[in-house]
C-alpha cells in the first residue's frame, strides 16, 4: 500500500478545526477541492457511521462518494475509509493538522505511473481543500 502525506498549519486550534469536520453543514461548505460543492445524503459522525455525498465539480457534473468513519478522536484524529473507488483511507491528525490518504499499489510499472499521477492530483487537492478548510475555522463560524 502507498501512503501519501501532506500537512498545513492552520491559523486556529484544534477544538475549531474538528469542529469543521464534525458538524455536516461546515464540513460541506469546505470539503473537496476548489470550485467543488457537495450535497450530503448520509453524515453519521461517530466510528462505524456512514457518510455519503455527492460532490459536484465545476462542469456540473456529480460526483458519489461513499465513506465510512473508521475512527474518530475528538480535537485529534479522523480516520476514513472511501468506500467506492478509488479505495482509500484517510486518517487526519490534528495536532499538527496532517491528512494521509494512503491508496493501493503494486510493483507494476502501469500501477506506479497510475499512483504518481494520482500522488500529483492529490497534492493539489488536499493544497486546495487545506486552503478552504483555513478560510472556514480562520471565518469564526
């Protein structure tokens, strides 16, 4: 399995940053890359709970994600697990905030091209999801 990681200080504590993950509204507001939206179907905020969404990119287009939270640690982790593909887990740490989605590899040369295509897209996602999750705790919401 390949892991990526990425981190960004964020300009507040823990306690407002998780609170932009645990309440559905904020977390809507911030989630995914810039220019996206999402409309929530299913936000069970606790281990085991469900979460499923539709994020709706730029070009109109509908996106279905289905997650399930495999673990979570009040102003301290968020470990999720993407359901549909592309398979992959989240784990989110809070002190200091750390996203590392890991992703399945192998040793062929087609799938490590596929995973450093996939590693550059999600540097600039998670840069720009990381951007709007500042601008929601640095908001005072």
């Amino acid at each position: 399995m390949s892991v990526f990681r990425h981190s960004r200080e964020l300009p507040a504590t823990v306690e407002p940053v998780f609170a932009a993950f645990e309440d559905p509204v904020r977390l809507a507001r911030w989630w995914g890359p810039a220019a996206f939206t999402n409309t929530f179907h299913t936000f069970e905020f606790r281990q085991g709970g469900s979460w499923q969404f539709t994020m709706h990119g730029p070009d109109g287009a509908g996106y279905p994600n289905q997650s399930e939270f495999l673990e979570i640690v009040p102003n301290s982790v968020v470990r999720i697990r993407h359901v549909n593909l592309p398979h992959f887990e989240l784990s989110i740490s809070l002190c200091p905030a750390r996203m590392e989605p890991s992703f399945p590899g192998s040793g062929c040369l087609k799938i490590r091209k596929f995973a450093e295509n996939r590693r550059q897209f999600l540097q600039a996602a998670n840069e720009q999801n990381l951007d709007r999750l500042a601008l929601e705790v640095g908001s005072g919401n």
